[in-house]
C-alpha cells in the first residue's frame, strides 16, 4: 500500500471545497455546467456521508 | 476491535445511543422538509393530526400514519407520473425505478434526484464492501437490467468499493460462464435461484467452479429465502462465500442491509444483515395490530427513509416478513441491529419465483375469467435445471377442449408475471375442489423449500 500524499484531514477538507464549489456552479445559472456539477457534488455529499451521515447543516 | 472490511468508520463504530440520536434527528430534519416541500405527506399528516412539532424524537414516528403501496399508486393515479409524493420539481428526477406491476395494483414509480443516484450507490457500496470487495475485484450482476433491477445502483456500488462492474443478467447461464471464464471474476451477485440454475449447469457442463473461476471468493444473494444446507453446499460447490444482502425499490432501489465479514451462514447458523440505520429507520410490526414485535419473533418492516429526497418514504409497510434480533446476534461489533438471514419473505401471499412477483390472487382472477376452467392448483418448485419452476393444473368443465385454454392461459400467465408456467389440464377428478374460505391458500402451494432440504441441487 502506498503512502498517501496528504493526511486524511486535508484530504477531506478539498472534498469539503468540492462541495461547496460544485454546489456554487450548480446554481449558477449555466444549464450546460448543472447536470455534471450536481453529480459532482452529490459524490461529495457521499464521500462526506461518514463525516456527517449527509447532515448539510454540520458540514 | 474493529472489523476487517469497514467501510463507513465513524458510522460503523457509533453507539446504540449515537445512532438513535443521530436517526432522530435526521427524523427531525426530514419530517420538516417533507411538511414544507411534499403535498403528500403534508396532507397525509394533517389529516392525522399530527404536525412537525409532534416529532422530537426517533420513537415519535410511531406517530405518523403508516403508507402502503396502494396509496401510492392512487397518488400517482390521480397525479400521473410520480405522484404528488414525488416532493420536488419533475426536472430534478435524473432516474426512475419501478415496482415490477404484478400486484395488479399497478407499478409504482419512484424519481430519484440526483444525490438520491449516488445514495443508492453509497449504501449499495456498503454491502459489497463488508463481503469483502477489494480495490482491484471484479464484480458482478446476474439480473437483467430494467427499470425495476438495481443496474444504476450496482455499477455505482461496485465502482466505489471494486473495480470492474460487468452485466451478465441479459444473458443465458451457457454465455455468462463463458464470460466470467474470460473476464475474470471476483465476486458476483445473483437470486438463489439464478446461483442454483447455474451450479446445475455447471455440473451438466462439467465445469468446476474452483477451476473456471478461481479469483470467487464472495456470492451475494437476495430477493428468495433459502435452507441453510442448500447456502452449505453452494459454499462447497463455488469454493465462495455466500452472504446475503436486503433491498427493495422502496429502500431508495438499494441495500437497507447486509451481512457482515461473517457471511449468510455462521457457524452453520443462519446470519445476520445489518440493518443501515444511519439512513433508514426500521420498525418491525405484528401485521395485525400494528405493534413492535419482540426480538425473534416474525414481523412486518416498516421502511422510514431518513435521506431520500424525491419519492421519499415515511412508515411504509413493506410486505415484507423479517425476523428482527439486536445487534448483539452478531459478533462483529457493529450496534446495527439486524434481521435473519435467509429467511425474508412476504406477510402476503406472494411468492418471488425467478425475481419475479407472483400474486396468487391476482393471478385466480385471471385463470377464472376463462370460464371453461373448473378449478386449479399450482405449486412453485425445483425443476431439472435447478431452477425455480411454477407449474398450473387445471380442470375444465363438462363439454369444453382444453388446448385453446392452455394455451391462452400459458401467455396470459407470462404476460401477468413474466414468469413461463407449465400448464396441464387434468382430470377434473384428480384435483381437489375447494370451498372453504382458506381456498387460496391451498391452491397455491411452495415446494421449493422441500426440494431444497432434500438436496437435490438447489
């Protein structure tokens, strides 16, 4: 197993910032950039989900 | 200690006291969305009296009236395609599921928002990768896809654990041997049935599963209960372990639970699956009264979705029949509380023939709109193959020819189950006539557990 690059800490923290920045783009008000930005912050929210159980609020 | 294939760490590891506080405050949070968001929950529960405030905790949803599938087909009747349950705007559903339609009440349609998709995979995620899934495995799926199979949530489930998902559902047993011999397997998915078909055409093949596909080392099953001493000797057959998984359209088209480490049989004992209690809470109820039932004895489960967002699901009564322990049956650690392993079943009629549902009352209808018929009896059963098997005998009245009704009845039965029935009129004498009121019960028979005890090779 390799060692990984950066600690579990930070690792999650950029998941964070991928949340918050594809839920900004979802919203946006491009219709070309929603769909995928929807799933990619949806696949956030669930490599989130043992963090918050997907409770938004605490996120 | 914690066990070896965790998946969700902080989740897994939460206390019986954590995980209801957290269950009810996702409650919480989901009863306040659905009254602000959902016109049919709003009613449903106004109608009942009961209001937002009334739930504070996770034993308060006893307080919420239950759901059952006709009040969503009527839903969706009155309001077509999803029904006013569906709870956000139309263009938000990236994915449907439907319920299979032979109920005769109709399909149910659930949408699925976008985060609702990748949740499917997440809790899909969480069975695969307590069997033991691993970061190069191969997985995969012996149910045709459809609207109504969980194709999307598989390939997600298995592409955050594993790392090849492959479809073999849409082919014959013959074909998908070859293509697991080609491809490489590590793990698959299949009915009890399915896995009994093929091991019987393994053995007419002369195919050794230890040889063909050496890489197996787990076999997921679901949907069909089955005898510990059939789950025995498909372990020795495939040289795999067998574990069991529960999921249903309702429960998002998803796992709502699964075997640990520890597999479908422990110690030639039946399992457990741990029920996902961080996404779902569970009721167990006696179908009579409508009260909890106590630890091993049989119930009705009462699915209440913590996280779903469109066609969500508050206390809907299942159907199905589970046999409902605490966490403590199982030794892994986890304080998910569970249900047993193979023997999930339907409080109705029902029979799961081939992943098929087959409502023995919907289907006397049917075979009684044929006047000429006289009376019948049909039985589920093992065939040569070792597959699941239904066969239809059927008596006509005085006067009649049997080969148009035969025929017509063998379509008319593929048609309303998807499912080929034997049919084979019969001396009018040599069945029974029924005329109690229990009759369809006894016109309907399962041999299939009989079959399976007796080791043939199912």
């Amino acid at each position: 197993m390799t060692t990984p690059a950066m600690d579990r800490e930070e690792a999650m923290a950029r998941v964070r910032t991928i949340w918050a920045l594809s839920r900004e783009l979802e919203r946006s008000g491009h219709r070309d950039l929603q769909p995928r930005a929807a799933e990619i912050r949806s696949m956030a929210h669930y490599m989130l989900y043992d963090d918050d159980a997907g409770v938004e609020e605490d996120r | 200690m914690t066990p070896p294939n965790v998946f969700l760490p902080r989740l897994e590891s939460l206390s019986r006291g954590e995980l209801e506080e957290l269950q009810g405050r996702k409650l919480r949070r989901q009863v306040e969305r659905l009254y602000a968001q959902n016109p049919f929950y709003r009613k449903l529960w106004s109608d009942a009296g009961v209001s937002v405030e009334d739930i504070r905790t996770r034993e308060d949803v006893r307080r919420l009236p239950f759901t059952r599938k006709q009040d969503f087909i009527a839903d969706q009747r009155a309001h077509p395609p999803f029904g006013l349950r569906l709870g956000v705007p139309a263009a938000e559903v990236g994915e449907i599921t439907e319920t299979s339609g032979t109920s005769g009440q109709g399909k149910e349609i659930h949408g699925h928002t976008v985060q609702d998709m990748h949740l499917r995979g997440q809790m899909t995620a969480v069975g695969w990768a307590w069997a033991g899934l691993r970061e190069q495995d191969i997985g995969i799926f012996h149910i045709p896809a459809s609207n109504s199979a969980s194709l999307y949530t598989m390939l997600r489930g298995i592409r955050a654990v594993g790392r090849l998902p492959y479809l073999v559902g849409h082919l014959g047993f013959q074909e998908r041997l070859e293509l697991m011999a080609a491809v490489g397997v590590n793990a698959m998915y299949a009915t009890p049935s399915g896995l009994n078909g093929m091991a019987a055409l393994c053995r007419e093949l002369e195919i050794v599963p230890e040889k063909a596909f050496p890489e197996l080392s787990f076999i997921m099953i679901s949907g069909e209960s089955w005898p510990v001493e059939w789950a025995l000797r498909m372990q020795e057959f495939w040289q795999a372990k067998i574990t069991e998984v529960y999921g249903s359209t309702q429960l998002n088209a998803a796992y709502g639970a699964a075997c640990c480490e520890a597999g479908a049989v422990v110690d030639g004992q039946r399992g457990s699956n741990h029920l996902f209690e961080w996404t779902t809470l569970y009721e167990v109820i006696d179908p009579e009264t409508g009260e909890q039932v106590q630890p091993g004895e049989p119930g009705e489960l009462v699915i209440t979705h913590l996280d779903k967002q469109a066609s969500p699901i508050m206390r809907f009564r299942s159907g199905d029949r589970v046999t409902y322990y605490p966490h403590s049956r199982c030794r892994c650690g986890r304080q998910l509380d569970v249900v047993e392993a193979g023997t999930i079943g339907r409080v109705d009629d029902m029979l799961k023939v081939k992943g098929q549902n087959i409502w023995p009352s919907e289907l006397e209808s049917l075979i009684f709109t044929h006047d000429e018929v006289d009376e019948f009896q049909a039985r589920a059963y093992i065939g040569d193959k070792g597959r699941d098997e239904m066969e239809l005998r059927f008596a006509v009245k005085a006067g009649y020819a049997p080969e148009r009704i035969t025929a017509d009845l063998v379509r008319e039965l593929k048609e309303a189950t998807n499912v080929t029935f034997r049919v084979h009129c019969v001396p009018a004498d040599s069945l029974p006539h029924f005329t109690s009121p229990d009759k369809k019960a006894r016109r309907w028979t399962d041999d299939r557990h009989a079959g399976l005890a007796k080791g043939t090779d199912r």
